[in-house]
C-alpha cells in the first residue's frame, strides 16, 4: 500500500516525488536522521530444547523470522542472556519519512520521521525549526493523561476543547501529546480541528506527538524501501486489537516517532520527550532582546503510572504544571494532596531581592486512605516510592496549578496564570508572557497590582513591543498606568516602528515607489518618505516630528534623544499607515486635535486605497476611512451643538503640523464631501459668501442689485466702535463680523513678511484676536457706538463691492457681455482688418490670461518657516501644476485660452484667414461651455454638471463597445456588397458612414436596392464609386435587420440604462455633491479681484509691483484667523473636550446596544446549556443506575423465586419420605 502511493498518478499538480527525495529536506534526514532494528536474536520464551521455530518472539517483540539483517543468531535461555535495546541494536539510516496522507480525511500532509531514541537534542531542533521550517512558539503546552480506554466528561470535554482552541489563537504554541487516536491525545487533536474550522487567526499551532514505533499501529505503511521517503505516504486507519498499539491521530501536525529497536513495547518516548521539551524550553521565542525564553507548561489530564514520572521530571526540571481535578486517576490524587496539605512559606534573599516560596507540608507516613486510592490507581507495587513521588510533585507549590472544571475558569487562563504564578519573581516577564498570549484581563489582575511600583522608563520596552504587536488593550493598560508618552517616543523608536513594516505590505510597496521616484538611496524609512507618502497622498505637508521646530530633548545616559512634540499624533499617524485601525483609534483618542486628524485618516486611507489591486485591502481601508469620517461628523456635531462661534473658529483655525492647513482645507483635500455637507461648514461658508451683507438680502436683491449698482437696495451689518475709557481715548473698530455667531470673517490679505516685520495682519479694522471677543453694551473700560456719516457709507460700499456673491454677480454680467461682443465680432465684424470689438476681446482674454496665471501661484502655499527655505524651482513648478491641474475647469480655460492664441496667430495671415474664423468658432464653443460652471451656485442646476461629466464617461465606454458592432456590420456589409474596392480615403469614410448613421435611423435603403443608372462594369465605377451597384443585396439587407435590432434597441437601451443609474447616483448625494461644488467656487471668488475683467487689470498691475517691492514674497490670500498662542490653547481644549464626551457617549451606547445584549444573552444561554447539559448527564447516569438496580432487583427476584421453588421441592421430598412416621403419630394421637 505504501510502495502504490508512489506511483498513484503520474499527472499530478506539484512537485514529483522524484524531487521531493532528492529535495534538501530528505537528503538531510537521509543523512542526520538514524533508526535502530534488533541486531540479536534472544528468545523471549524458549522452548525446552531451546530451538528456534519461525514465530518465536524476541526480546525486542519482534518474532524470529522478522530479524532478517543479522548474522548471528543466540539461542541461549534467558536466564544465560540477557538483551539490551542500546546493546542489541544496530543504527541504520531510517525509513520512514515524508509526509502522511490520512485516508478519509482532508487533504493535508503531515510530516513525520522515525528516529533514533538517542537523537541529538541539537539535530531534532534542526529538523523542526531548519528543514521542516516551524516557527518558534510562544508557549510549550505539554498534555500528559489518560491513554487507552480514556473518555472524558462532556462538560470536561467542551471545556478542554475551548481551552486549547483559545490558548491556540492567543499564541503561536506548540501543543506535544502522544500523537496517537486514543485516550487525551484524541480529545487534543479534535480541539485542533476545531481550532483550524472556526480560527479566523493565521496564528499557526503545531500539535507535535512524539510516541514509540514500535507502538504504531500499521507503521509499514510508512516505510520506504528506498529510504528515499513518502510523499506522501497513505496511512489507514484500522480498529486495533493489539493491547499496546494505536492509530497516529489525523489532526496532529507533525509526528517523531521515536525508535529504540523493540516491538509493541510503550515508553521509549519518554525520556526523549522530556529532553525535547527542556531543549525548545531552552531557546529564545525570538532573535530580539526584549523576547524571553519559550515557556513550558505541562497539562495533567487523568493519568497514570507514567505520567506520573513525566510530571516529576517536570517539577525537577521546574516546569508548572496544571492538574485538571475531577478528570480521574492521577490528577485526581495530586489534586486531593495539594488542597489537604498544609502550607508553609519560606523567604529568602536572592541577589539583593527578598523572594518567597510556599511549600506543601505531608506526613512521611501515607495514610490509609491515600493508600487505598494510590493502589487503585498506581498499583499495589512500590506504594512507598510512588508516595515520595507524589510528596515531590506537589512540594513547590509555585509550580502547581490546580483547575477545578466545574468553575468559570477556563483553561487557557488556568495555563496562564500557572505560567505567572511560577514565574511570579520575574515581573517583565510576566509581562512579556501576558502580551504574548493578549491576555490584557490577567495582565490587570495579576500583575499590575497596587502593591506594584514602577520605576520611570520601565515598561518602555512592553510597550513598543505592544505596540509593534497591535495589542491595543495593553497598550491602554500601559498608559493607564502612568507610562509617559512623551519620554517614550524618541525618533529612534518611530523610525524603529516605521521599519517593522512587511515587505510585502502597501506601505513598504509605495514608500518603496517614492525612493525609486526621488532617487533615494537605502530600504529603511525616513522621516522624509513619509512626508514625501502623505504629499502624494492627500497633498498636505505633514511635517515629521524629527524636524519640527520646538522639540525637546533630554539627556538619557551619555546620549541626547529627541522626544516627539506631539506622540500620541505621530502614533496616530503611524497606525493610519500601517492600517491599524483600533491602534489608531486608541491614539486619536488620546490625542489632540480630533477632528483635524480625523480628517487627515479619512483621505490617507481612502487614497491608499486607490493605490492598491487587493480586494479585500481595499476594502478594509475603505471601511476605516468611513469609520473616521464617522468620528470626524460626529465631533464636528457635537460642537456645532455646544458653541456655534467656537465651531467656526475650530473649522479655520491653523495647524502648524499641517502646513498651516485648517479643517476646511483637509476636508476638501481628502474629498470628504459628508463633512463640507455639515450645517457648521455650510453656515461658514455662507456667511463667507454673503462677505460683510446682511443674511437679510434675499435673492431677489442679489440678482437686480447690480443693475443698481448695489448700493440702495442691499443691507450691510452694523459696525460698532469701541471706546476705552482711558486718558488718551483709543479707538478700534468692531463690527458684527468678529462675532462669528452672528456674522463672518471678511477677506484679508496677510503678506509673507520678513521676521524684522511686526506689522499685524488685521481683518479689515476687526483685531485678528478680536474674533475670539464677545460683543456686548458693555464691557470693562469699553463703550460701543454704531459707526455712522461718512465712515459708515465708505464701509457700506466697501463691503457691496467685495463681498464674493457681488463679485461673482458682476462676473456674470461681466461674461455675458463679453460672449455678445465675441459674438458679434465673429458673425458680423471678423474681417482681414482687426476692428475695435476684436481688440476688446484680445484685452479681455488677456486679463483672463492673468487671472489663470494668478491662480497657478496661488496654488501650493508654502508653510510660515518654508518661506526662505530653497526649493528647486523645477519641483515648486511641478507641484504649483499638479494642483491646478487637479480643477477641471482650469483645464478648460488652458485649451480655450490655447484655441484663442492660435486664432490670433492664424488671423493675421491672410491665406489663413478661414482657419482663423474656425479657431475663433471653436474658441467661441469653449467659453460658452464655460457658463456651465456658473450653474454651480445653484442647488439644482449644480448636480446636473455632475451628472453630464460622468454620462460621459459612461459614453466613452458605451463606445468602445458600440465600436466593435460598428465595425463588425460595417466591414461585413461593404465588403459583402462592394467586393473588390480601391483602397482610398473614400472607402474608409463610406465604411463608417454607413455603420455609424445607421444607428439614427438613416438606413441606406438606395444603396441596398441599388440606382437606375449603376452599373457592374469595373471601368465606369471605378472613378465614380457611388455608381456602382450593390452585390448580394439580399444578405447586406438582412445583416442591417440584425444589427439595427442589436445596435438600436439593444446597446442603446444600455446606455440609457447606464445614464439612469449615473443619475440615480448623483441625485441621491445631490446635497453633498453641490455643497461640494459650492465649496470651490466660494474659494475661487473669495480670492478674485473685486472688479471683473478687464476692469481688474489695474489690480493685477498693482499686485505685481506689490509683490516686486516685497521681493518676490508673493500674496496669500486665506479664511483663516492670526488667533493668538491663548485663543488657539483655549479652542483646542475646548475640541479635546467634547472630543472625550462624544467617545464617552459612543462607548456606552455600544455596551448599551442591541448587538452587545444579544451577545450577553447568547454567552448566558450558553452558560446555561452547559450547565443543563450537565445536569441532564446526571440525570442519565441516575436513570442507568435505576435500570441497572431494577434490572438487580429484577435478578434477584428471579434468583430468590428460584430458589422458593427448589426449596418448596426438596421439603416435598422429605414429607414423602416422613410419611410413616407422622401416620404413626397420628394413630398415637387418635388412641388417645
């Protein structure tokens, strides 16, 4: 059966088993790996004449013809020879490799190996670890217990079962068992499929059983003749009937079967299993120095004889054990001998450190009641030494844990705390063995108790390692307890993070992108990729911590390292990146800024998400940047709610790290159209469009205001004076415009200055710190008074004339007249001669030329401390195009404006004339589609621009189909009824010509019947194609029929289809998308001129000599305050506290919620079918113990009622035989 598998199929997928035996693997088991076979015969039970018959057995359990490869054969009696397995056998390369193939099972291969008892520890670990490629675990659970005929208790059954599967998800552990199907061993290999069925986790566990060859139940299914191993080999499972032979279990991973040379002889295992496990108890969980050794835990399940020395070498090696009670046998014993002996605690000094052990006190003497139970068990032989091995496994109380099943507990917190609880002096590792497993529960009851202190910078190391390990409950926990954040995080450390990153993540793979782009050298990251990543990404400048101005630094040791200024956000920031979500959550929180960085999350993660092919990362990161999104409104709402004014100066307010971005700028950078949809940014943005003009003036005014000019039909807000009471009457203006409740910031122009410059930016007569003040009648030492006269009328046109809606009215009106006048220059005044309307336009566009490159240098606005920084000019140029690239309808002014510049060059060339016109036509076509911009300030007509952009993208691809049929009927058809054309530029055209007006419903019919005067003579035709006559008319015709049924209602259909989801689409976000829209064009309006072109020549001309005498420090025209360093503190902790609220509120509505109440009820069902299960596996044993006493009770009546009736026949016997005699008495007693 073995040899078969071999050759089973030839065309298999994968690797042949030709190269499988001569792979690295099999050569160095071939080579390292050795297997004993009996190399002397002695006879186990000679006959008398002490001749050897074929099937007489051998020390070793091997019968005599069995022993084919020795020479020389003892047939000595037993009492003359004795054998010995490390005498008697010989080493020979082994036989049995490769993988297992388990019939009837999945298929999975498992590794195996049949080995040397005296296999070097070094060698074994090689093969695990090397050839066979295990990774280190983090926890050795050794399970020892019942073997043959062990059944476990249901409920001790489920809870081991859910035991091992949450010890197997906590950590990478290995699980090492016998290995066969029977006893615990099976009930440990169900738990690993159960494990592998319902685990989520890619977390690996190995369930490695280590047992005798010997006691392999068919083990020459794995042998190899060859000795070049089975891949696979296919093993049956088959009942066995030998006493000491077992099947090997389908759901271990690996097996080493362990060979001493004997036959059917348990035990050999032993010994080497202990050495195994002490040597992997013995290496590092890793190469790194905060990772400790591998612990080992043995699991005590029933139990006998041997695993009763299996559990004392443990505790003389001192590995914990756990003692399951109520399981039976040896368990049962140790358990009942840990819990009556008396305790007796002993303190001693160990290097400096006071350490106390506690210790079971037992009598010498065994009492008779433990006598009778050590019998039952262990066996009436050696009572007293298997007492003072008892007395030894429970002495060091430290490495014994008892786990009563019936208790809440389950195991896998059993093993932990038995691993705390012996490793109780060693607190970080207790700390490193509660992070391994993610048990943050036993972490906070165990060992950060309140007896507990720690030095500063202590558990700096738990916690990078937390970390770097995404455990967010210990990193809360830590914080919780007082590490510092600010100590922690030295630029070494987040680079050290950054660089954790996997080779194969988007991460490394864009970074990876950037250094190829910017010719970096080096595969770490820098701080300098990740701001270079975040630029690419959402186009804000991130400033790394590394660089920030104000950091601090401190002296550690003899080395100087810089703390971050602001950790929590530059964690926050590295979880983003590395799509960590709960890690970024737990940072946010404990962060400043929340809605900022909020924001920021939201466009990282969704434009990582356009950067990568994966699916299921895609989707991930979707999901998490909608989850910031989500935090970022509500913030934003519960701000709204609590301080209208505040919330406008929270969305403007500036943030260094960003470049000096505000919220506003980062929401419209990362697209976020929910967030500029939100009551506060649309009230914002209104009273920003409405400048200094009352909310009063209703549309109506707008629209004929400027007709008159504005000035006596639009409302203006008051304007109040503030006079101090002081000697010398200081005056300042105010207005209702610094009360942001009521009003709006006006436009203010702050100049990029030098730092000798201490001119403050003002808004327009309102202090850039008078925001922050609340208007009232009176206030201390300040009187306020209406401004009125001159000063008021000055202001009132002012404020018409700059406001952005009046600015963008004249616009309007502005356009028009300019498309009348290009108009009427192109249909009736366009001749060789340029008149005076053509030389309007040709000033007109040319202002429009200034105002396109006025706003290509408004774009990418350098930070405060970049101003005298040098930049390539090449790279500034580069950005300056991306982002005015980014606006469509710039794109559209640079080809009109194009379109214009080639008119004018055509037009004064005479020959060129009509080219001109045609030029001038098609310049004339743009700016008319440019009025479609306009429509965006309308909340119906907006969304339609939306809807016409993607129906034509949606035509683009309606094409590139419909090209296909086009082309197919069009070919077809010419070729079908014009056999034989001249190849010419006439033929293509009437080729498409014919396809594509078909589609309108001009069918062609004459050319399908063919004219009266064509003709089929070549020489007529051939110069004149269209008298040609139509060949095969009735196969054209009908190849119409099918293509007008295909093309016309079929593919049109479609794309009236497509076209109907595109609008269902943008209708239902037509809020969003025009709150959007609206967005954009109140910033480009803000930033306009006051007057329109041409009129704002004289501006720009001003400008430009402004900018010249501030040598080159060009105008940054922006919404956002100059708020002073108390204002900017007092906003930001006013935001960290509703922050804080808003997730406070949000946590106790999700315990609160209907999901967690129905998980609650669920695990208390649970519970409760447990303990029903329990209580009806009580009720069963009863009721078989009824039976069985009524089926006794039955017995015996049975056995009684026989009994009456042999006794009622045998007293019958005796009256027979008494008969005389009682008739004699009888006659006495009548003659009397």
């Amino acid at each position: 059966m073995a040899r078969a598998s071999r050759f089973m199929d030839p065309t298999s997928i994968g690797p042949s088993e030709e190269e499988f035996a001569q792979s690295p693997e099999s050569r160095w088991i071939r080579k390292k790996i050795k297997m004993r076979e009996c190399a002397r015969f002695v006879a186990a039970n000679p006959k008398p004449d002490f001749t050897t018959g074929k099937d007489t057995l051998c020390f070793c359990g091997l019968p005599f013809y069995k022993h084919s490869r020795i020479s020389a054969i003892a047939n000595s009696p037993p009492s003359a020879v004795t054998w010995s397995w490390k005498r008697d056998t010989k080493l020979l390369p082994t036989d049995a490799f490769g993988e297992i193939d388990f019939v009837g099972y999945e298929d999975i291969q498992r590794k195996y190996v049949r080995m040397d008892a005296e296999t070097k520890m070094s060698d074994v670990l090689h093969l695990l670890l090397e050839v066979w490629g295990m990774k280190r675990p983090n926890l050795l659970i050794s399970v020892s217990g019942g073997a043959n005929n062990f059944r476990l208790k249901s409920k001790l059954k489920d809870v081991f079962r859910r035991g091992m599967v949450k010890a197997s998800r906590s950590t990478g552990a290995w699980i090492v068992t016998g290995g066969v199907n029977s006893g615990v061993m099976r009930y440990v290999g169900e738990a690993m499929r159960d494990y592998y069925l319902t685990a989520a986790s890619t977390v690996p566990v190995v369930a490695l059983g280590i047992t005798t060859w010997g006691c392999v139940k068919n083990r020459e299914d794995l042998q190899d003749d060859f000795g070049s191993g089975l891949w696979p080999a296919t093993y049956t499972m088959t009942p066995t009937t030998e006493v000491n032979e077992n099947c090997l279990d389908p759901n271990h991973t690996h097996f080493l079967l362990v060979d001493n040379g004997t036959n059917n002889q348990p035990g050999a295992e032993i010994k080497f299993r202990v050495e195994l496990e002490q040597q992997i108890a013995n290496i590092k969980t890793g190469n790194s120095k905060d990772d400790v050794f591998i612990p080992m835990i043995r699991l005590l399940i029933e139990g006998d004889v041997e695993s009763l020395e299996s559990v004392q070498e443990s505790i003389r090696s001192g590995i914990p054990i756990i003692i399951v009670k109520w399981s039976g046998g040896l368990a049962d014993l140790l358990a009942y001998i840990y819990d009556s002996a008396k305790v007796e605690h002993v303190v001693k000094k160990y290097l400096g450190a006071t350490r106390t052990r506690s210790h079971s006190v037992t009598e010498n003497a065994m009492p008779d009641k433990l006598r009778r139970a050590i019998e039952k068990t262990l066996g009436s032989e050696n009572l007293e030494k298997h007492w003072r091995a008892l007395r030894e496994c429970v002495y060091d109380r430290e490495l014994v844990t008892v786990f009563d099943y019936h208790s809440t507990l389950e195991i896998d917190v059993a093993i932990l705390k038995g691993l705390l609880k012996a490793n109780k002096d060693q607190v970080f590792d207790q700390l490193k063995l509660a992070l391994a497993w993610n048990r943050v529960d036993i972490a906070k009851s165990e060992i950060f108790t309140e007896d507990k202190i720690w030095p500063p910078g202590s558990l700096h190391e738990i916690l990078y390692s937390a970390i770097k390990q995404d455990r967010v409950d210990f990193v809360d926990l830590l914080l919780d307890c007082g590490t510092s954040i600010i100590d922690f995080l030295t630029t070494e450390r987040l680079l050290m993070l950054y660089n954790t990153v996997s080779d194969h993540s988007l991460l490394k793979d864009l970074i990876c992108r950037l250094k190829r782009k910017h010719h970096s050298a080096g595969r770490d990251i820098t701080h300098k990729d990740i701001k270079r990543l975040i630029k690419m990404l959402i186009d804000i400048n991130v400033e790394p911590y590394a660089t920030r101005p104000a950091n601090r630094s401190i002296q550690v040791g003899s080395n100087r390292k810089k703390e971050s200024k602001l950790p929590f956000e530059d964690l926050f920031l590295w979880s983003v990146l590395m799509n960590r979500q709960d890690m970024a959550k737990l940072f946010w929180k404990q962060g400043k800024d929340a809605t900022a960085y909020a924001l920021l999350a939201f466009g990282i993660l969704n434009a990582m998400a356009t950067k990568t092919e994966d699916t299921e990362l895609r989707n991930s990161l979707i999901r998490n940047a909608e989850e910031f999104g989500d935090l970022a409104m509500g913030v934003l709402n519960e701000c709204f709610e609590a301080d209208e004014k505040k919330t406008n100066l929270l969305l403007i307010r500036r943030h260094e790290q960003f470049g000096d971005a505000n919220c506003l700028k980062l929401a419209i950078k990362s697209d976020n159209k929910q967030f500029i949809s939100h009551p506060a940014c649309q009230d914002f943005f209104r009273n920003v469009w409405m400048g200094n003009l009352a909310l009063e003036n209703g549309t109506f005014r707008l629209l004929i205001s400027p007709i008159f000019l504005g000035i006596f039909l639009l409302k203006v807000k008051e304007v109040y004076y503030n006079i101090k009471e002081t000697p010398d009457s200081q005056i300042s203006l105010t207005s209702d415009k610094c009360n942001l409740r009521r009003g709006t910031l006006e436009r203010q122009i702050n100049l990029k200055r030098s730092t000798s410059d201490t001119k403050e930016n003002t808004l327009y007569g309102c202090p850039k710190d008078g925001t922050l003040k609340h208007t009232s009648e009176s206030m201390d030492g300040i009187k306020k008074k209406k401004l009125q006269g001159l000063l008021w009328q000055l202001h009132r046109i002012r404020s018409i004339y700059t406001a952005p809606v009046m600015i963008f009215a004249h616009s309007v009106i502005a356009y028009f007249i300019f498309l009348a006048i290009f108009s009427y220059m192109l249909l009736v005044e366009f001749s060789e001669e340029m008149g005076s309307c053509e030389l309007i336009i040709f000033i007109w566009i040319l202002t429009l030329m200034i105002e396109e490159m006025r706003q290509f240098c408004s774009t990418s606005q350098v930070r405060k401390d970049e101003e005298f920084t040098r930049v390539a000019l090449w790279q500034k140029f580069l950005k300056k195009k991306k982002e005015y690239w980014s606006d469509s309808w710039n794109k559209v002014d640079v080809l009109t404006i194009s379109l214009f510049i080639l008119a004018a060059i055509l037009r004064f060339c005479p020959s060129t004339i009509t080219a001109a016109r045609i030029a001038y036509s098609f310049c004339l076509m743009s700016f008319f589609f440019r009025i479609l911009h306009v429509f965006t300030v309308h909340k119906e007509l907006g969304p339609k621009i939306i809807m016409i952009r993607r129906m034509m993208i949606d035509l683009v691809f309606f094409l590139i189909i419909l090209m296909v049929f086009v082309l197919s009927y069009s070919i077809a058809t010419y070729a079908i009824m014009f056999p034989n054309s001249v190849f010419s530029y006439s033929l293509v055209r009437q080729i498409l010509r014919k396809g594509y007006w078909t589609l309108y419903g001009e069918l062609f019919l004459e050319e399908y019947e063919g004219g009266e005067e064509c003709t089929h003579n070549a020489t007529i035709y051939i110069n004149r194609p269209e008298r040609r006559c139509p060949e095969e008319r009735n196969v054209g015709t009908l190849l119409m029929a099918f293509y007008v049924l295909f093309a016309n209602v079929l593919l049109l259909n479609i794309l009236i289809a497509m076209f109907s989801n595109t609008f269902q689409k943008v209708q239902e976000n037509t809020d969003r998308l025009w709150h959007y829209m609206r967005c954009s064009l109140i910033y480009e309006f803000y930033n306009k001129p006051f007057l329109p072109a041409p009129l704002s020549l004289p501006i720009y001309v001003f400008l430009m000599i402004k900018w010249v005498l501030n040598r080159g420090c060009r105008v940054c025209l922006d919404l956002s305050p100059d708020l002073s360093e108390a204002q900017d503190r007092e906003i930001m902790q006013w935001e960290n506290v509703i922050a804080d609220a808003y997730t406070q509120r949000m946590k106790r509505d999700r315990e609160n919620s209907m999901e967690t109440k129905v998980f609650e009820i669920s695990e208390r069902l649970e519970n409760i079918t447990g303990r029903m299960r329990e209580i009806q596996s009580s009720k069963d044993i009863i009721q078989h113990l009824n039976r069985w006493l009524d089926s006794l009770d039955d017995k015996i009546s049975r056995i009684l009622k026989d009994a009456r009736k042999e006794n009622n026949s045998k007293a019958l016997v005796d009256i027979k035989r008494k008969k005389p005699i009682l008739s004699t008495v009888a006659l006495r007693r009548s003659s009397y």
